[in-house]
C-alpha cells in the first residue's frame, strides 16, 4: 500500500528524507565502535535514524540487536528484555541460539514460541531472576557471544531514561556502567523519548553514564529538504502544493517530523487539486482535533496552578515567574510553588527550559492549550 505519509511511527524508504550527516557519523560510530547517545525533543527522528543505519550496517561481522524498554519498571525486567533480544537477535536460528546461549541458560527454563515457520521467527522469555543470575551474568551476555561469534555487536536501546525511573537507579546505572565501558567487541546507541531525563543521565557530572559516549545531537530537517519530498507525495495523488505552503506546514509544525507528515496529510486529503491557505488554515484544526485525546490525557490530572503556570507559558512568559505581577496575574501562588509548579510540569513533559527560557515545546499543544485556557 502506498501511504502519503508516515506519521506516529518509524519511517523508512521513501519517507525517510534527509539527515545525510547523522547518518554519515551514526554510521561511523557504528563502525569504529563508539558509544552514541543520540539526543534530541520528541518526533524528530531517532528511532527512524538508527534502523535507517542499523539496516545498512547489520552484517554477519557487524550485528545490530535493537530493543524498546519502555515497558520496564525495574532492573530485572531491564536484564530480561536485555537478554532475551540480545540472544535472540544475535541467531537466526534455534540451534544458533542453543549454542550462543551456552552457560547461561541452564540455570533457567526458559520459553519459546515459534512462528508458522519456527526456523526463521520466535519470541523468548528467559524468566531471570537474581537467585539465576548477577546483574554483570546478563550485562556481560553481549560480549561474550560477540567472542563466540567472532564479530562485533551493537546494542541500540530506545526509551533508555526509564533506566532513571528505576528503584535505586543509580546502583542500576553503575552496573551498566562498570560493565559496559569494558568491553571490547561491544558498543551501544542510547536513545529515548524524553530529553529532560535523557539529559540528566548523561550530562550530570555526578551520573554514572557521564562521557559514556559522544552526543549527536539531532537538528531539524530545512524547510529545502522538505519541499522535494512532500512535492513528489502530493503529484503521486493528482494534486499540487507550491513551496511556500510547505514552508508554511514547516513553521507551523516548527519542523518537528512527525508532526510535518501529519499536516501534510491532512492537507492533502483536505485538496481536490491545489493547496490553498485556507486548506492549510483547516489542516491545522484537523491536527489539533486528531491530537485532542492525547492532549486531554496529558492534562486532566493537573492542579489549577499548573494550568496557570501552562497559561502563562503559552502567553509568552519565560521568566520572572516568582515576581508579584506575573503571579497575581496567573494566580501562581506563593513563590515557594513556582519551583514545584515548573518541575513538576518538566517532568510531564508538558514545558522545556531553553536558553531563552521556558516554553511549551510541542506547537499542536501550544494551539490547542490557546483555546482551552483563553
């Protein structure tokens, strides 16, 4: 199926457009075995970027094992989703599998389901727990099959900050750490969806993953990329758009992909032959009302003062919030609750600080906050 557009998950081929340098240096990182953590806000890219690169690297040599750990809550659901890909990504088949797990698997039972055809696809679950197996048992797994295999492997790991979420995570993070930076045929790609805790992890001098690797950090894609590209979708369907209606959706969207492949297809099935201002003008209301579910749930729970500290934001305010105007204007309380109000409202993902202050960094909930707090 042809799809115009791909927003809300991965892309790749045709829709993936650009980033001609990340994928150069990902690429080389890859190759040379340097640590990369790949930083950068939401819906800009990176899980596109790394199976972009990691599908044109991954070799019998080279072996690129890709893992989601947004579903774990602790360690050890951390060390079974980590063990379990890494085995079963490493081998292509049972037998294969078998024999790259040797030594570590006979102190568990663990289970497989097979695909239609068991000789190319199956799901594992392990069942480790730390009566099996040392957390530095699971850590070490890589490096060991990489010695076994004669090759190189690298482990790319997406929603990485949940690391931060784990009881006593710094004792979790020096494992990874003292483990991780020893091994020789082994590198990782860090990545994940919320940048704040992202940055903590790896820019706090007093973290364990400080200087784990270099920071790539993702720009956005210029306005000149984007105008081939969404160009050549709306002539695959019989319609038309000029470049400065791309250039629109672009600043409307502030470049952030998903949401620029989200607009885009909304004006496109919005036009019969020619993009208009005023199809884009409704393009955008359709956005606001396709986001309007997620928007609500991220808002619901929150206190009067923290709709007030969003308001505030969304007017324009960056600073100064602990000054008498700006707080009996917004009714922030006292200044003691602006510090709670902002932290609390950075860690729902809900404001950014920048260094020109703090903003709301999501343009579709910008609007959309503009005509529930007006």
């Amino acid at each position: 199926m042809d799809k115009p557009f791909i927003f809300g998950v991965p892309v790749d081929d045709m829709h993936f457009i650009g980033r001609e340098k990340e994928i150069q240096r990902l690429t080389a990182n890859f190759q040379y075995g340097i640590n990369t953590i790949l930083m950068s806000p939401r819906r800009w890219g990176k899980t596109s970027l790394v199976n972009k690169v990691s599908s044109q690297i991954n070799s019998k040599k080279k072996i690129v094992v890709r893992m989601d750990i947004f579903s774990c809550r602790s360690d050890y659901d951390f060390y079974n989703t980590f063990a379990s890909e890494i085995l079963k990504q490493t081998a292509s088949k049972l037998d294969e599998w078998k024999e790259s797990a040797k030594g570590f698997i006979e102190r568990i039972t663990p289970k497989i389901s097979f695909s239609p055809d068991p000789s190319t696809d199956y799901s594992l679950s392990l069942g480790i727990t730390p009566k099996s197996h040392t957390p530095e048992d699971v850590l070490s797994l890589p490096q060991t099959i990489a010695q076994r295999k004669k090759c190189d492997i690298i482990v790319c790991i997406d929603e990485f900050q949940q690391i931060g979420e784990f009881p006593d995570s710094l004792a979790v993070q020096k494992k990874l750490r003292t483990v991780w930076q020893n091994q020789k045929n082994v590198s990782y790609c860090l990545y994940g969806s919320k940048m704040h805790m992202m940055m903590n992890l790896f820019q706090k001098k007093s973290y364990p993953f400080y200087r784990f690797g270099e920071i790539l950090n993702l720009d956005p894609i210029p306005v000149e990329t984007w105008i081939p590209y969404i160009q050549e979708r709306f002539r695959s369907f019989g319609k038309t758009i000029d470049e400065e209606s791309i250039s629109k959706i672009c600043q409307i969207t502030e470049f952030q992909a998903s949401y620029v492949q989200q607009l885009a297809y909304s004006v496109l099935l919005l036009t019969d032959q020619k993009v208009t201002d005023a199809i884009i003008k409704d393009g955008v209301q359709d956005l606001i009302r396709q986001n309007t579910a997620t928007f609500i749930e991220q808002t619901e729970n929150l206190t009067t003062y923290q709709l007030n500290f969003l308001r505030a934001v969304n007017n324009g305010i960056k600073s100064g919030f602990g000054e008498a105007k700006i707080r009996d204007s917004y009714n922030l309380g006292s200044p003691s609750n602006i510090a709670r109000l902002r932290s609390s409202l950075i860690d729902k993902e809900l404001i950014e600080l920048t260094s020109d202050g703090i903003i709301i960094g999501d343009p579709i909930l910008r609007l959309w906050l503009k005509k529930i707090l007006a």
